[in-house]
C-alpha cells in the first residue's frame, strides 16, 4: 500500500521517540511474561507442592532458577511464597511504568504526526492555483485538512500498538515454547488461521471507509457552504431547503460509516472467534496428552493462563490491517490535495517585477477555460504608466478574467502578457504580487483586527501612522475610530460586523497601503453610497500618479473620467476609447450608457 507508505514515512522526524517507546513496551512485555512464569512457584508453593520449582525442571523453570532461585532455594514454602507475592507485585509495577512510557511517547508521535501532516497539508494548499480553488469546495477541503488528516493518528497509533503487540506474541510464544515445545509447536499450527480468516473483511473494509471519508467531506462542505450563504438562504426564505439539503447529506454519511464501522467492528468478534477455536485445539492437546504428554498442574495452568493472554495482542494483530485500511483510505484524500500541481516554481526565476513599470501588455491572448469555452478570445492590449483605463462590457465578457492575467492568477492559453516587454513568466512571481494592489467587488475580510486586516501580508509590520493614512485615504477612518474598540475591533468572520460599504472601504485601504504601481480596481467602489464613493473616487485620484490602473466598472459613472474605455464582448475588444468619443459612436458603450442614464 503506496499510501501506507507515506503515511507512515511522517515517523522519521521521531523515530528516536518512537523507537523509545517500542523499547519500553518491549520491556514491558517481557516483564508481563516473567509475571506469568513467576505463578509456577506460587501454584507450587500455594498448593504445597514442595520446593518452588520441580527437580525436572521444564526451560521455564530453569530461566526462573537461574533468576531467582538463590532467593527462593533456602526459604521455607511460606516465606518463599511471601517473596513470590512481592516479586509478582514488584514486576506488575515495573511492567506498567513501561506502558506508561511507551504510551506517551507514543502519544508525542502521534500528535506529532497529525501536526505535520496537517501543516504540509495547509503549506502546500498555500501553494496551489486559483483553479483548483474554483473546483474543490471550501467545506470539503477544511474536512481534508482536519477530519482526515486527523485519521493518520490510528494508523500511527496501531503501528506502535501492533509493535508493541507483535513483541508480546513473540515473548508469549517463547514461554509456551519454554513450558512445553510439543504443544507450543501445535499452536503454530493453528493460530496462522486467525489471519488468514481475516484478509477477506480487511479489503471490505478499506473500501467502505474510503466511502465514509467522502461521504462525511460532503456533509461538511454543505455545512460551512450554507453558514457562508445564510444572508441569501434567509432572504430567500431557502431553510427548508438547505436543511433538507443537510439532513441528506447527514444520513449518506451516517449510513457510510456505519457501513465501514459494521465491517471495522466485525474483525473484533470474527478474530477472537478464530483465536478461541484455536485455543481450543491447544488445550485438548494438552489435557490429551496429544502433544507429547500431559503438563504437570502448575505448567498446564500456567500454560492455558499465557495462551488466554496471547489472545488479546494477536486479536490486536488481525485488528491492526482494518485499522491501517481505515486510516489509509481517509488519508488517501489528504493525499489527492498533496499531489495537486502548485503553482510553478519561481526558485530558478531571479528576474524582480520592475518598481515602475513603463508598460504592461497583452499581445493576442487567449483564455480557456474547459474543453470549449473561450473567456478571452485574441485580446491585445497595451496600458502605459499613470494611465487608468476601464473595462466594461455585459457580464462574462472575460474583463475579470483580463485583470487575473496579471496576477497570474490565470495563464494565457495562447499568447504573452509582458511588463516592459519582458513575459510575466520571467518575473519572480512573489515580487510581481507586490507590485499589484488588488480590491475585488467581493471584500474579504478575516476575523481580525480592523488594522490588521488593513496592514495585511507583506505589510503587517507597517506603522500606525501609515494604517491610518490608507483608512483616511480609503474614506474609512470616519467609521473605524465610531467601532467599539477602534483600529483593534475584531471586524467577525468575513467582516460580518460591517456593512458592505465599511468592508468595501477597508480593503482600498488594505490596497493603498501597499502603495503599489499597478492598482486594479475590480467594481471597487460598488457597495459605498454616493457620498463615501466620491469622496474615494478623490483619494484614488490623489495616488494614480504614476501608476498604472485598471478599472472593472458596470456603473459607466465611474469609468467616465478614465483615459482609456476598452469595451468587452464574448471575450473580444470591441470598442476603445474616451467616454465621449464611445458616446457620440452609438456602439456598444452608447447603448449601455444609454440604458443607465434612462
């Protein structure tokens, strides 16, 4: 299993951890076996039987005389069972310091583990492209990044209890074989069926939790899409929908699970099951004497007493592959996010985006998206510095997608977008972002401070004085000193404690304070009043100087007094130039000017 695999490589980083608590489950495990030899002398000393051990010692009794038999040899039997009790007591407590130990270094890999994966989880989604954020559901991912990252906790944690488990078997095994190899012999005969009766249930098993694990993706992409949509679920009185919706949802993942859990729990019975058919075989040969003779009392009891003990690690054991299958299939999702290709590499780009560039051009761009669907269709166009021009046209005309090209938050399909007449691919693209102050007809705000969503990213570390010169400069100021705590209002999740214009303007100001030489303007004036949008409209003028702006407007009001209109259609440049000039033409630009001013 590939999956396994890698899953299971996380244990590097705390092999010395992991390795430590092996050696002491290890330790454990011998000490619990040296507990079950040490009922010979007791069943001998209690029952009267004499000495503590048998002059025809079994190899158990010989490593138990070579252990302890200068203690017990010259005691009387009721002091020699004192010491036993107090050996047995001793070794119980040396046995479950050890546990104690291997279990919580196991628990620091574990957690360990879970962190690691869930940080590479979330760097590397860090690094993937818009597109694979149009195709994966917010919900769906948060469940990858926490629920099924989460799962690789009981694979590491049945790793170091299958170890732990395998190591008692094989000191189990050897006890059996030092009481009496006969029957020991016998039991290897047997037990292999408890595995073998197993690898059916384990397949079905990997197969339903992988159901379960995107069944439960599902339920919780319908959650935190409808609490993302609840101003729309409300005003359109859509309740009994999204909760017919979830409630949907909700039973396909409690019926998948409960199909994986059905099989997961079958393992339980079906292995102990096997395991007692064994046991059974093993002890009618001991009691028969088909395995060589019948055992002395104390032996035999001893040795039903270590088998009976064998069958909870070697139930674990069989347990251990469903476990792993479980774990795997969950992770196998994580997995699908980790081999999503990011985003290019830029380490071999040294090339910064230029501080002013003169020029920035698109020379016959195509964009597709999908087999068929062209957004942008030959679009040439070239935007001098400090030259603001507009881009209006119906909706899906491909004007937002124009402005991801700079960015690179969308590639050409065919053709070259240049600054200075250098490809953008040339260029650092970390550099080439700072270079852009982005405001879309969507503010997004996080559930921060207002001031530390104005000084954002690369210029979190900016000044007071310089968060409050963009909130003045963005019109936001005003508002921001009425909030309950000022600058250090935390503004809710998606600025959910402010009205749309409040959000809008806070994020010019998270733009402004960039002070970049390329702005792009994505409606963003759209949700202020009339008022708030003159007042911005002035600051921004007061910073085009010398930069190079593009403006997404469908209230042409706002576009009036740009130097260049680039009317769009079906991904075409159809019109170009002033406001009069596109006026008095009577194209495109006229008729939707005409329709706003009626």
């Amino acid at each position: 299993m590939q999956s396994a695999g890698r899953l299971l490589a996380g244990l590097r980083p705390y092999r010395r951890v992991f390795v430590t608590g092996l050696a002491l489950g290890a330790l454990a495990s011998v000490f619990d076996a040296f507990t079950f030899s040490l009922l010979i002398p007791f069943l001998r000393l209690l029952f009267g039987a004499g000495s503590a051990l048998a002059q025809a010692p079994s190899a158990a009794e010989r490593v138990l005389k070579t252990l302890v038999g200068d203690w017990l040899g010259p005691l009387e039997p009721q002091a020699a069972l004192t010491v036993v009790l107090l050996l047995i007591a001793g070794t119980i407590a040396l046995k479950n310091v050890c546990l104690f130990g291997a279990g919580y270094a196991n628990s620091v890999v574990q957690e360990g583990v879970v962190r690691d994966l869930r940080t590479r989880l979330f760097a590397h989604v860090q690094r993937l492209g818009l597109p694979f954020f149009g195709a994966t559901r917010g919900g769906e991912l948060a469940a990858r990044v926490v629920a099924d990252a989460e799962q690789a906790r009981g694979a590491v944690h049945g790793l170091g209890h299958a170890m732990r488990n395998a190591v008692l078997v094989v000191v189990y095994l050897a006890l059996l074989f030092a009481l009496s190899w006969r029957l020991a012999l016998v039991a290897l005969l047997v037990v292999p069926t408890v595995a073998l009766g197993m690898r059916p249930l384990l397949r079905a098993v990997r197969r339903r939790a992988a159901r379960a694990a995107a069944a439960r993706g599902d339920l919780a992409a319908v959650a935190v899409e409808s609490a993302a949509a609840a101003r729309v679920v409300k005003a359109y009185a859509g309740e009994a929908g999204e909760r017919r919706q979830f409630d949907g949802a909700a039973e396909r993942a409690r019926h998948s699970t409960l199909g994986a859990q059905r099989l997961t729990l079958l393992a339980s019975p079906l292995s102990e099951t096997l395991g007692a058919a064994a046991l059974v075989v093993l002890l009618v040969a001991s009691g028969t004497g088909g395995a060589g003779g019948a055992l002395r009392p104390e032996l035999f009891v001893t040795f039903v007493a270590v088998a009976l003990r064998m069958l909870s690690p070697m139930k674990a054991l069989a347990q251990f592959p469903a476990l792993l299958a479980e774990s795997v299939a969950a992770t196998d999702r994580v997995f699908e996010v980790l081999d999503a290709p990011a985003e290019a590499d830029d380490a071999a780009v040294v090339r910064p985006f230029p501080a002013r560039p003169d020029r920035v051009e698109l020379r016959d761009v195509w964009v597709r998206y999908g087999a068929d669907r062209w957004a942008l269709r030959g679009v040439s166009l070239r935007v001098a510095r400090g030259e603001v021009v507009a881009l209006v046209g119906p909706s899906g005309a491909g004007k937002s997608t124009l402005v991801d090209l700079l960015p690179r938050f969308v590639e050409p399909t065919r053709g070259t977008v240049l600054a200075d007449d250098v490809p953008l691919v040339a260029f650092d693209r970390r550099s080439l972002r700072r270079a852009l102050g982005i405001v879309s007809q969507d503010p997004v705000l996080f559930n921060d401070t207002v001031r530390a969503n104005i000084a954002y990213g690369d210029r979190a570390g900016a000044s007071d004085v310089e968060v409050e010169a963009a909130a003045r400069a963005a019109n936001a100021h005003g508002f921001i000193t009425r909030l309950p705590a000022g600058y250090a209002t935390v503004v809710g999740e998606r600025g959910s404690r402010l009205s749309g214009g409040e959000r809008q303007r806070i994020a010019i100001a998270r733009a402004l304070l960039r002070d970049p030489p390329i702005l792009i303007l994505d409606e963003a004036t759209a949700q202020l009043d009339a008022e708030a949008e003159r007042e911005v409209q002035e600051a921004i003028g007061r910073l085009l100087e010398g930069r190079t702006v593009l403006v997404i407007a469908h209230r042409l009001a706002t576009v009036a007094r740009a130097d260049r209109i680039i009317v769009l259609d079906a991904g075409r440049i159809v019109e170009e130039g002033s406001h009069e000039d596109l006026v008095a033409a009577g194209g495109m630009y006229g008729r939707l000017h005409a329709m706003q001013v009626v």
